[in-house]
C-alpha cells in the first residue's frame, strides 16, 4: 500500500516525508491556489522535496487544451503525473496521454461506471473521492470496494486506484483493510492518526513512574 500526501504545501509535504507517508503528492487547483507562488514554481518544488510521483491537474476542460496544458506539466518534473477530471474531452485526452507515454490520474471519480471508462481509456491511475459521496449520504467505501472488484476480476483494466477526498483515520483502516493500491491522505488525518489518548495516559504514567531512577 502506499501512501500519498494529499496537499501542495510544502512544509506538510517535508513533514510527512520524513515519516516515510509521502510515497507520492497529489494536489489540485484547490490545494494549489491556497499557497503563495505561481503554479508551475510550486509544483516544482514539490517535486525536487520527493521522487514519488506528483499529481498535477490540468485546469483547462476541452480536449486539445488538455492534451496541450498536460504536455507542459509533463515537463516540469520526470516524476509529474497529470491528473484530468473525469469527462468526455477528458478521456479522449486520456487515450492520447498513453498513446505518448504520459501517465495520467482520471479525478473526480464518482461511480463504477465513471472508473471503468477511465480505465479503458488507459487512465495510469483512478481517483475516486469518497469523503464527497459521504457528504450526500452516499457510501464513497463501498465504491472504493466495487471498483477495487472490478480491477481484480478484470486483469486487462491496468490501473491503480488512489482513494481521495479521505476525511477520518476509519477511511484509512477501512481501505487499508479492504487492499486499495493507494490513499491519498490530508496532513490532518495523518496527524489524526498518530495520536491516542490511552498512549498518552501510558506515556505519562511511565514518566512519573520513571522519576524514581532519574
Ligand atoms: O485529492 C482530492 C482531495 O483533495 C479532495 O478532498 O476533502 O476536498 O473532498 P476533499
């Protein structure tokens, strides 16, 4: 499994590579647009803080644009992965990405029916996001386990799924737990996870306990 640092802020980025939970960075027009400097800057210099891959989103939404825009970002960094929202122009950029050897990452990702396309088209990743779903009482887990059903009854579909829009620490343990190749996680989740109360109780016992050899 591995584990992806969803934001583009660098300090965040730097963080979760020293604990080895930044096997690669995805960010999108959001993320980028809450840090300082121009978009192309930024993305490289996340890409110089890790060598996994660095999902780049292409903001233009007409086929010829994409394809001219992801050429671009492919040129930033070797390891830029460009991620395109998942529409019609979308995929047809997709299936010209892989004809030249560009990967790429099919985002907003809602339904079976939305990953199996992308996956035929050729998508190198598929990013469901299943915090939104939650959000409309929808179960973004159990899209995340149809899909992952999919990709394993159909050896020929050959994409990865990175889970996205990851909100609490259960997310993570329930899709670890179900196999996803990739969890895409919010610094916050990662701090989240960290942290429990009765180690903290057992930390500060063993301290106090400790007092008598120091
Ligand atoms: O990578 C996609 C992720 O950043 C979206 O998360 O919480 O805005 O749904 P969220």
């Amino acid at each position: 499994m591995d584990i992806y640092v969803d934001t583009a802020n660098l300090a965040e980025i730097e963080q979760a590579n020293r604990l080895g939970l930044a096997d690669g960075v995805t960010t999108n027009p959001t993320l980028i647009a809450k840090e300082n400097g121009e978009f192309k800057e930024i993305l490289k210099g996340i890409c110089q803080e890790i060598t996994g891959p660095v999902h780049a989103e292409v903001l233009s939404l007409d086929y010829e644009n994409m394809v001219k825009e992801s050429k671009e970002l492919a040129k930033v960094a070797d390891n830029i992965v460009i991620k395109i929202p998942m529409i019609h122009d979308g995929l047809k950029a997709v299936k010209a990405l892989k004809s030249e050897g560009i990967p790429t990452n099919v985002t907003l990702i809602f339904s079976a029916g939305q990953a199996i396309l992308a996956a035929k088209a050729g998508a190198t990743y598929l990013c469901p996001f299943l915090g939104r779903l939650d959000d409309i009482s929808s179960n973004g887990l159990e899209l995340l386990s149809t899909i992952r059903t999919i990709l394993i009854n159909n050896p020929d579909l050959d994409a990865k799924i990175i889970a996205a829009s990851i909100r609490t620490p259960i997310h993570v343990v329930e899709l670890a737990s179900m196999g996803v190749d990739i969890l895409t996680i919010p610094s916050k989740v990662l701090k989240q996870l960290e942290n429990h109360p009765l180690t903290d109780i057992g930390i500060e016992q063993f301290t106090k306990d400790a007092e008598k050899f120091m």
